[in-house]
C-alpha cells in the first residue's frame, strides 16, 4: 500500500512542477533551507514524543527529498530510483554481519566496521573526512571526535576529559585578551562535547533541552509579572531569581507526579 502513496507523491511533485509557477521555480539551491527547517521539526517532534506530528514532519522531509530528485531528474543528472538504489547497496555494504559472514559483538563493533568501510569504499584521504561544514558546532565536533576515536585517537576514561575540563578552564581564568578568551572557550566547549561522548549522551541535543528548559522558566517569570501588572523595568533580579526558581519548583512537582 505504501508503494502505491509514494508513486502518487512522485506523480504530484511531477505535476507541480510542471502547472505551479513556485514550484517551477525552485532550485535545488533555493531549497537547501526548506530541507534543514524540515530536519530540525522532524527532529522537535522526536523531542516532544509527538508521534502525530512526526508523521507530519517526516512526510514534510520525504517531500523535499522527491522535490530534489525530480530537479535532478529532468535536468538528467540522476533519478529517484537511483536515490533509492545507492542507499539500498550501501546498507548491504554496510552491513557485512547482516548481510554477510562478518561476526560482531556488540553496537561499538557494528560502529568501528561502518566507518572502516566508509573510509575504504569512498576513498577518504582523512579519518576525519565526511563530517558535513553546515552541520551545528557541536554536532560537527562530536562526529570529528567520534571519528578519531575509531583509530585510537582519544581519553581512556572520563574522569581524564574532566580534568582536561580543569584545565582549559584554568586556561580560561588566566587568558588575557579577547582572542585568547575566545580560543580559550572553544577549547572548553570542545572538551565538555568530549566528556558527553563518553558519558553517550548527544551534546547538541543535551544543550537543545536546556534550552528550551530556559525558555520555559523565563516565560513563566513574564506571565507572573503580566499576573502582578509589572514589567521588567519595576523588578529587581533578586525577583526575578525567585520567581525562576519558583518555574523550577513547578516543574520538579510536576514530574514527580507523573
């Protein structure tokens, strides 16, 4: 049945692009943007386990997927099919101990032989090699130390990336110009993305939720102040800190009674 939905989505990308003058006019470089907004609300509504909307936003994606591939296709580059050929081989590939007579053990091994792989079959000149530019600081970070780590490039256990913490952080204090501090801090950065690899936790999504625990607190300090009829200008932080901290409280008995 599916098979039958995608073929009608391909023949109305087809359609689009031949009666909507918007979608006509699309280029694949005029919808790099539409494919990260897409991505990243794909990727809110994992966050928030809304399964609804995901079905929503993965349709979205699928979109600009077929969007791109039908350009490419009438200007005879390459086709969906081919698409769908190229990630089909490179599973198989990828995958010698599902498909083949490789042997692993575990999650890490499955890893290790997918970056080996990678780096054979296309023909890296560096391990580091892959890592895409567009991706966020931190994510890129972690795949580039995820990377090195496969050739032993890397801490044998946390508490060393902690004290490399110490460390850069020392460095910090003692830095003297705004360059320094700058270089200074994005060695800490990196060190903190280091020390949430290790501990298998994502660093942009770890920082994502602080994020929006920080939006969350701060819009409970304006609601409150809208409830006593005051703005920012008439309260003092100390205010403001307690009235975080009651957002805080609020949340905590909130998740204690789920």
């Amino acid at each position: 049945m599916y098979l039958k939905e995608f073929q009608r989505l391909v023949e109305i990308m087809q359609r689009l692009r031949k009666e909507c003058p918007w979608d006509r006019e699309q280029t694949p470089q005029s919808l790099r943007q539409y494919i990260l907004e897409e991505a990243y609300e794909t990727v809110e509504a994992i966050d928030k386990n809304d399964w609804d909307e995901l079905r929503k936003e993965l349709g979205d994606l699928l979109l600009q997927i077929v969007f791109q591939a039908e350009i490419a296709e009438e200007e005879n580059r390459f086709t969906l099919e081919d698409v769908i050929r190229h990630i089909n081989e490179k599973m198989i590939v990828r995958h010698p101990h599902v498909f083949g007579d490789v042997k692993v053990e575990n999650a890490e091994q499955v890893k290790e032989n997918w970056e080996q792989i990678k780096q054979r079959s296309e023909n890296k000149k560096s391990v580091l090699d892959g890592v895409p530019l567009q991706l966020s600081a931190l994510l890129r970070a972690q795949r580039l130390q995820d990377k090195a780590s496969h050739v032993g490039f890397d801490w044998d256990k946390p508490s060393e990336v902690l004290e490399k913490i110490k460390e850069e952080i020392e460095e910090l204090e003692n830095s003297q110009s705004q360059e320094e501090r700058e270089e200074e801090i994005g060695d800490l950065l990196f060190s903190l993305v280091n020390l949430c690899r290790f501990y298998h936790i994502s660093a942009e999504d770890a920082l994502r939720k602080t994020i929006a625990k920080f939006i969350s607190r701060f819009q409970y300090i304006e609601r409150e102040l809208r409830k006593q009829r005051r703005s920012f200008d008439s309260v003092t932080l100390k205010e403001m800190d307690q009235l975080w901290e009651e957002a805080k409280d609020n949340h905590n008995k909130s998740a204690e009674g789920k």
